[in-house]
C-alpha cells in the first residue's frame, strides 16, 4: 500500500505542470473526455496487469483485463484499459516501457463500492519510438500515486490487486502458470517450535481407514515432488484464489499425493519445495483424481498409495500447515532421503518412449520464449516454453529440450548459455529418423546458476562428476558454439505426410483459414499449419547494408552465487581437444556485419496485380537519425525497402504466375525476414539484453543503465517463397532459410539423408547438402543460390503440400518460416 503522506509531500514541492492531474480534474465536470492532438500529452506504460474479467450482460468481449499504470513524469495513475483496445495487448503493441497518448477516457465510479473509482482508458495511440517520458523520470516508485478526491482512503486504488473489485488478484500477463503479485509469499522464516509428534499417523494408515471413520491425526510428511500451479479461475466461479497445487509427499511407510487449494497457494506455494518437511493438522482425504498427470517415482523404491489424497484447504476446515526448520529435522522420524534419476546424454537413446528422467547439462543454445493456446474448456489461456540445448561431456549431441513455465519464472526468464542447467521429471520424446527430445511435465523443476544452493541434488554423485566435467573445457571455446533466439523448430516434420497427421497434428487448412489464422495470431504465439497447393515463386534475397542504430539499455543482473553448483564458468586453458568437440553441434550461425535493415512492414493483404512500391526510404532515413527503440523492438526487418525491386534480386517464376497473379483475390504478404528471426551469438557482455530480446514483454517496467548495443547479425541470405493455394484464389509469401552449417543450432537432430541441391530437395530437406562443418575446418562448396534457383523449373505446377510455422513477434511483425515442403510423392492419404 502507497504511503499517501509521502506522496502528499512529494507533490507540495512540484511545480512542474501534470497532464494526469489536468485529466483528472477535467474529469470531474464531463463524463467523457476526448482530447485533441495537441492536448494528449504522452505518458509512459509502466505497468499492465491481466485479471479474469467480470462478466457481464451481453458478450463478452475479452475472457480477460488489463490494468494499465501511466506516468507523466510527475505522477502515477493506475487505470482501467476498455476491452476494445485489448488487441493492442495481444499484439505487444501496448506495451510498458513505451509511451502512449490518451485521445479519449472516462471516469467510472463503482456503484457497489464507496469510494472506489477509476480513469477508463478508451482511446489511445501507440507510440514506437523508446520513451521519453521514463528517459526523465529516475526513480518511478517514488511518484505519488494520482487518486481522485475523497478516494485516497482506498484500499483498492493504493494495492496491488484489479480495480475490478470482485477479482482479488493478478494472472501473469502471458499464462496463467506464474505466480503474480505482491500476494505471492516467498523466504518466511520455517517455525522453530517444539513439535508433538508422538501422534502422528503414517500415510500406509490413512490409506487403509479412508472408508472407515476416522480421526485426522497428524502428518510428519517430507515434500519429495511439487507440481506446477493450476489456475482454474472461470465466469461464475465464486472463489477469490482459484488455485491448486499438487506434491507427493512421503514418510517411513510410503509416498501419496497432497493437494493445496485456493487462498493456500499464494501463501504457501513458493515455501514448500522439495525436501521442505511438513507437520500437518486438519487436513481433509478424498479420493484421488485419476485423470491427472503424475510423476514417475519407481526410483524412490518406496510403496505409493494412489487411492486416496490429502487436501489441505483454507476453511471447512481450515488446514493448520507447519513448515518445519531443518535445523529441528530428527533423524528418528525415519523420513525418506530424497531421490533422482540423473541421465547421461550418451544414455538417452536407450530411454524408453515417455519415461522420465532427471538432466543436469551446460547450457549452450536458448530459443526466445513463445506460446501455445491450450486447447482446454474455459476462459482463453496459453502455455509458454522454449527450447534450450545443453551439453553433459557424454555425447557428442546435447540434450534437445521442450520447456515450458514450472511456475518458476524467475528461473525461466533467465536461462541462458554458459548456466548449469538441471531439470527434474523429463519426460522422453523419440523421433524416429532424428534424435530423442526431453520435454517438461507437470512436475518438472528446473534450477540454474544461482539457485542451486541447498537442493537436495547437489551431493549426487551424477552432479559432482558433470562439475569435475566442465572444469576441462575453455570459456572462450564454449562462447563461441552458442546462440540464442531466432526461428527453431524441432523436431523436423516426418518423412511422409498423412491425413492423419494433418488431422491430429499439423492441420490441414483451407487458404482462407490461413488468412484468419494470420489475422488471430497473438503476441509470440506458435502456429504449426499445412498448406496445399503449388509454389509460384521463388526469390533469393540478399541483406541489405544500413547503420546498426546504436545506444540500447540494459539493467545488470546480480552475479551467481558461488556453491559448488553455481559456481560462475570458468575453464583452465589446457582444455584437452577432444571434450571441446563435444560442445560443438549447439553452435551459432550468426554472421556478425556493420548493417542490418531498419524498415518494419506492416502485414498488408493486398489485391491481385497490386504491384510493391518503393516506399519508406524517407521513413528508414528518418529513423536511422532519430532515437533508438527498447531492447524489445529490436526485431527489425532485414528485408530491402522493396526486395521485389532488388538489382541483385535472384528469382525463379512459374510461366503462369503473371496470369494467376490477376486472378488471386487476396495475396497474404508478411514481408521478409525479421531480425528476431535469425538466431545470435550469446556474450557475457550482451547478456541482459540478450535475455531481454528473447523473454517475454515484462509485465512491470525497470529502470535500465546504458550498455553496450547489440551485436549486428546478419543472414548471409534467404529465400522469398510465394505459395499459390490449390484453388488458385489466395496466395502468401513465406521464408525459407536453409540449414547450411552443423554449427548451427537447427543442425542439431536434423536427418541429413544426402539429396541433389535443386531447389524442391531443399525445400523438402531444410538444408544444403553436405553442411559445412567447422569444427573440422571443413571447406565443404555448398551450392550457390544461382544454382539451386536453376532447377527451380521442377516446381513448375507441381502438386506441393507446405508446413508453415507462423509466430506473432509483436506489432505487426508476423513470422511465416517454411518448415518442410512435401511432394505428392510423400503424401500419403491414409
């Protein structure tokens, strides 16, 4: 809660004149108030927050709401974002850390509540440039919080809770898995009371009374398995936390799942960890929920009891849960050790489908964060994951890893290369023609540097050894074979095509699907579609040279800690040659250049025939000389101001494109190639603003000191695609780059079966035949582009089936990467 008398002195001594406070106050005469141009001071967006909305008569426009805090510099205010402009959420292009310009708002009084109102945002315009209004401001927790007369005493207005009254709490702005908000208890000190454990049952007892009456006695119980949190908020629910959270627990007679619901979670969630001991009073039992995933635990060799589950709740009764101090843990109590299943690399293939395993590895690659729409009942929600690859000294192939959110998002956010890596509960992917993945469960935690200390695993001996491993390898070799963000998508499509799998796995869209697709795509959401029809065009196209804008912020991250996990990497420099290579297959292939496009296009659906024109110079010039974007806007088009128009331009056209091109009622143009389509090269000094460029927008915006720009990449060249629908009315443009070098990340687990480098075999194969290696120093001539475009007549009215990976980066930025392109050949219609 904001101290209202501080802020009451803070503004005593300002003058400096407040468009908040003017909005306001001009509040007070209108309903609503809609400003000119010049009268719509920008403000800055230094927080939004998503909650489940109320629901109301009629439709509901959005399953959700957002809290929007603005600052002008002089003041705070925290208002309420009308539902018609939540797309500009969806999209990123509202978004903290930029400026807005109010053109039109309201205030809205509550009329259940005394006291409680708020300013509604109802139109506003987006600003792209870096703010300048934060460029100000140096400390923005120390502005007072705007709160209209007579409403300072507001619990609501100075908490960190929705100005919607009947939701208690905030979601996480991209998932409902992350805890959010100040409610969210972590670091209470564990009780050092005197226990009275003479009475407590065992578990085996519980199973065996269920049915029969019974006393809940005691628990002495030890936390061996912690789920991640499950949000089942719905419209008409009508309780304020709803939250669950599963653990499996155990004692000397075996293990059997505990439950923790509603208000108990933000409470206790993020106190009780693996190894966390627990004595329990006023629990409940119930029987087990079959239809729920569960840890795979034969490792503990313990009895598990499945039948029954202990729920532990708020009220009716009320569970009383005490987290015992380690320091008062007696052996006598005979809880269990706890247990893991650490896997080798070079043992992974001999896993079998869907087992689990625990992994501990060096990181060496880290995709950007993206999302998946969840395909449940209720209100709209999505998972976030990303891919990382990490290296254990076994093999010579990394760990190829699936993560998604363990609602653990301060771990998650900031996995990079060059981190200790553990992950717990994997489960085993096999695919066939290419290599195993590990992807996370329900129960999955994940630990890097800096969060290793006083887990149970440190002492097993498969951690010790992989240690002793990294101690041999040298820091610049490692550095130089990693990469972050980009376009990644494993594992590659299968062989053949089938109904089936277009059914169950890759849909099988009609092209007017494809365009509404392209039109709901949110912001970082992954979209796997199939697209059937003939390829009309292909152009290779080279990057063009323009200034790397300069200046981008960056905010220090507190160093590791130093245990014998998180211990920073550093390497002796006698690093034998053979452990180097086995690093080498989760490199980057970055090119480092002085230049790199600065033009965005806007998705455009443009008619038949409309012919690109050469716009934007002025636009590029103008901002080349004007002020840098935030490190999130630096997804910059590396496509020319008009890559149709190319001098060096190399394309190949089918004979009947120029009469088709007539007929096509809609042509799905995305553009290029983005920049936050091509992969980097990770260092130590970029490395918050490498964390920043691929994590999620954040929902709270932070101060950031100066660092250095990022290092300009660039792709040595990409090929422009235009797929022509079956039915020869709707056309789209794609972006194919081929995997040319082992050293790169989408190398890793790529079947490499040897084809001719015409220009089908790569769309099909995804690579140039052989990749160059260097590691070996291999000098490898891979086919030019002028080459490959040759044999570009087979595609000629060719029968193809496309997959198309699409990935909404914010603004109007649309990723649309060709992942397979599939003959008839290799269809197969069972």
């Amino acid at each position: 809660m904001e101290d209202n008398s501080s802020s009451s002195s803070v503004v005593s001594g300002v003058t400096q004149a407040s468009f908040l406070q003017k909005t306001l106050e001009r509040l007070s005469s209108t309903q609503n108030l809609k400003l000119k141009t010049e009268e719509a001071g920008p403000v800055a967006v230094i927080a939004l927050q998503r909650y489940l909305s109320e629901q109301t008569e009629g439709q509901q426009l959005d399953s959700y709401s957002y809290d929007v805090t603005v600052t002008d510099g002089v003041w705070r205010a925290k208002c309420f974002l009308h539902p018609s402009l939540n797309h500009l959420v969806h999209s990123n292009s509202l978004k903290t850390g930029s400026d807005i310009s109010i053109t039109q708002c309201s205030f809205v009084y509550n009329e259940r509540r005394l006291g409680h109102g708020y300013i509604c945002i109802e139109q506003l315009r987006c600003a792209a440039k870096r703010s300048a209004v934060l460029a100000r401001v140096n400390t923005v927790s120390s502005l007072p919080m705007l709160v209209k007369q007579g409403m300072e005493r507001s619990v609501v207005l100075q908490s960190d809770v929705p100005l919607q009254v009947s939701r208690k709490h905030y979601l996480s702005l991209w998932n409902n898995d992350d805890p959010e908000g100040d409610i969210w208890m972590s670091g209470s000190p564990s009780a050092d009371t005197v226990l009275d454990v003479s009475k407590v049952t065992l578990l085996s007892s519980l199973d065996s009374s269920f049915k029969n009456t019974w006393k809940p006695l005691p628990l002495l119980v030890k936390i061996i398995h912690k789920s991640r949190l499950r949000y089942y908020g719905k419209f008409g629910l009508k309780i304020d936390y709803p939250y669950q959270a599963y653990f499996e627990v155990a004692d000397q007679s075996g293990t059997m799942s505990l439950v923790l619901w509603n208000e108990l979670c933000p409470e206790f969630y993020q106190r009780l960890n693996v190894g966390t001991v627990l004595y329990l009073q006023n629990y409940t039992l119930k029987q087990s929920y079959s239809n729920r995933s569960r840890p795979q635990m034969d490792h503990h060799r313990m009895k598990t009891f499945n039948s029954v589950e202990i729920c532990l709740n708020p009220r009716n009764p009320a569970s009383v849960i005490t987290v015992v101090s380690p320091k008062s843990i007696l052996p006598q109590w005979g809880l269990p050790d706890i247990s893991y299943q650490f896997t080798a690399r070079s043992e992974l293939e001999k896993l079998a489908n869907n087992s689990a395993c625990d992994i501990i590895g060096l990181v060496t690659f880290v995709g950007r964060v993206e999302r998946v729409k969840s395909k449940g009942k209720g209100p709209e929600k999505f998972w976030t994951y990303r891919w990382v690859h990490a290296v254990d000294g076994t093999s010579d192939h990394p760990f190829i890893l699936e993560l998604f959110s363990t609602s653990q998002a301060e771990i998650f956010s900031h996995i990079c290369p060059m981190t200790y890596l553990v992950c717990t509960q994997m489960r085993v992917c096999h695919v066939e023609g290419s290599l195993p993945y590990l992807t996370s469960s329900c129960e999955t935690e994940t630990f890097i540097t800096g969060y290793h200390k006083g887990q149970p695993y440190v002492n097993d001996p498969r951690v010790k050894s992989f240690i002793q491993w990294t101690k041999t390898l040298k820091d610049n070799v490692v550095l130089q074979k990693t990469a972050v963000g980009g376009y990644y998508r494993y594992p590659r499509p299968p062989a053949m095509f089938t109904q089936s799998m277009a059914d169950a796995q890759v849909p099988l869209v009609a092209a007017a699907d494809l365009k509404r697709e392209l039109e709901t795509l949110q912001y970082r959401e992954h979209k796997k579609l199939a697209i059937q029809g003939q390829i009309a065009v292909v152009q290779y196209m080279e990057t063009p040279k323009t200034p790397e804008p300069q200046g981008l912020k960056d905010k220090e991250v507190p160093s590791a800690s130093t245990d014998v996990c998180d211990q920073t990497v550093t390497y002796p420099s006698h690093s034998s040659t053979a452990k180097q290579t086995l690093v080498e297959s989760s490199t980057s292939h970055c090119i480092d250049s002085s230049s790199e496009s600065r033009r965005k296009r806007r998705i455009q659906m443009r008619n038949a025939g409309r012919k690109n024109t050469d716009e934007g110079e002025e636009q590029a010039e103008e901002e080349s000389n004007s002020a840098f974007e935030e490190v999130q806007q630096v997804g910059l088009s590396l496509e020319g101001e008009n890559p149709h128009s190319d001098s060096n331009d190399l394309s190949w056209e089918s004979s009947s494109w120029a009469k088709q091109q007539q007929e096509v009622s809609e042509h799905l143009c995305q553009g290029g190639l983005w920049q936050d389509s091509i992969c980097r090269r990770f260092t130590l000094d970029e490395k918050n603003v490498l964390l920043q460029w691929s994590n999620l927008q954040p929902t709270r915006w932070t101060p950031l000191r100066t660092a250095d720009a990022l290092s300009p990449v660039l792709c040595p060249g990409y090929y422009h695609v235009t797929i022509l629908g079956i039915n020869k009315q709707i056309a789209v443009d794609a972006v194919y780059i081929p995997v040319v070098s082992s050293s790169e990340p989408q190398a890793v687990g790529l079947p490499q079966d040897p084809h001719g480098n015409t220009m089908l075999s790569c769309l099909s194969s995804g690579f140039l035949c052989p990749l160059s290696n260097t590691a070996n120093n291999s000098e490898e001539t891979l086919s030019s582009p002028e080459e490959i475009l040759a044999t570009a007549s087979e595609l000629e009215d060719t029968h193809v089936v496309c997959i198309l990976d699409l990935c909404h980066l914010g603004g109007d930025k649309v990723e649309v990467m060709i992942s397979k392109v599939y003959r008839l050949t290799e269809v197969s219609l069972d």
